[in-house]
C-alpha cells in the first residue's frame, strides 16, 4: 500500500479470504493505470496513423483507379465528342473495355459513322442537285438566247409589219392623187388629140379657148395632185 500511494487513480482489486464460512481475512491488490493509460495512447496514436496512412493511401488508390477506370474514358470520349461536334467524323472513337464506358464509346462509334454517312449522302445528293442546277442553268441560259433571238426576230417583224402597214398606208393615200393625175393627162391627151384633127379642117377660137381653158384647169389639178402626192412621199 505504501508503494501504492504514490500512483494516480490505482486499480484496486479486492479478495476475502474464507474457509469454511470463518473470514480468515482479505487481500488488496492495487495496480497503477497511467503507465497503462500511457502504453494505451501510444497504441492508440500508432494505430491512428497506420489507419490515416492506410487511409492515404486507399485515396490515392481510389484516385488513381477512378482517374484509370473513369477519368481517363471519360476524357477519351469528350475529346471524339468534340471531333465529332467540330465535324470530323472520319476519327474512330477509341475503343475502350467491355463497361458501360465501352458501351459507350460503341454507340459514340456507331453514331460517327452513321453521321458520315448520311453527310456522305447528303454530299452526293448536293453535288448531284448541283449538277442538275447547272445543267437547268444552261438550259435556261440556252432558252434566254433563243428568246433573245425570237424577240429580235419579233421585233423585226413587228418593224416590217409596222412598215408594210405603213407602205399600205401610204400607197393608198398614193393612189388617189396619182390616179386623178393619170386621169387628167390622159384626158389632156385625148383633147389634144381631138383639137389636132380640128386644127387639120379648122378650128373656131371658142373651140380653141375652151381647149385651153380645159388644159388650165386638168393642169391646176395635176398639179394639186402631184403637191399632195410630193407631200405623202
């Protein structure tokens, strides 16, 4: 006990000693804890940092294998996204393992190539719409020249038409003051005639003033005729 009573919160453990039912007496055992508590905290303290150590390490094996497992294919299948989405469809997706990443990249693959070809297709159809454009366009081109000719031709027509009119026209208003004209000298004519065969046997002057009075006159109209004929022209 004495040793004892130096020592902070003892563990005491006691014992009555008895044989047939007389106490005979009892027996203290008293033992230190703080040299227990002490080998207790060091346990504790290196058992916490072997679990922080194996905790450490776990996290960097549980980074290492989601940046492995996750990261790494889910990179993988952003960068073909983005090829994919500035247009290269010619750039297979990698291929990565039989998970959901790999299911993934399959269906990624199988898009891109869908995506090229119907960009393939729809490269053909514009090429060929194009051609098609083009040859319409030639024909057109083609169809425009001709139309071109056909209204010069028209044209012409129109202006040969609107001449002729013309020409009809003219000639009409023509005929009438060149006819009278014709009419008068072959009368003039015919007087000149019938005057002469009086002349051969006699002529009286009334005759002949009347002749000549007949030859002003037709010659007055003659000559309106032929003004009017001069001003139509």
């Amino acid at each position: 006990d004495r040793n004892m009573a130096g020592l902070t919160d003892p563990f005491v453990v006691k014992r009555k000693i008895a044989k047939e039912g007389e106490a005979l007496g009892q027996v203290t055992v008293r033992y230190a804890t703080s040299a227990a508590r002490d080998e207790a905290q060091r346990a504790s303290l290196f058992l916490f940092s072997i679990i922080l150590v194996q905790l450490v390490v776990s996290l960097g094996l549980i980074g290492a294998w989601i940046a492995q497992r996750v990261l790494k294919p889910l990179n993988a299948l952003r960068a073909s996204a983005d090829l994919i989405a500035t247009g290269d469809l010619q750039t297979a997706v990698p291929a990565l393992s039989g998970d959901e990443f790999g299911v993934v990249a399959t269906r990624l693959d199988s898009m891109r190539n869908s995506l090229a070809q119907s960009v393939s297709q729809l490269e053909n159809r514009v090429e060929e719409r194009t051609a098609e454009l083009r040859e319409m366009n030639t024909a057109l081109q083609s169809t425009l020249e001709d139309l071109k000719h056909t209204q010069k031709r028209l044209v012409q027509s129109e202006k040969l038409a609107s001449l002729g009119s013309l020409v009809a026209g003219v000639a009409h208003e023509l005929n009438t003051p060149i006819g009278n004209g014709v009419t008068l000298i072959s009368t003039i004519a015919d007087r000149c005639h019938d005057v002469r065969k009086v002349i051969d046997t006699g002529i009286r002057r009334s005759e002949l003033e009347a002749f000549l009075c007949d030859v002003e006159k037709a010659s007055a109209m003659v000559h309106a005729s032929l003004e009017r004929a001069a001003q139509l022209i």
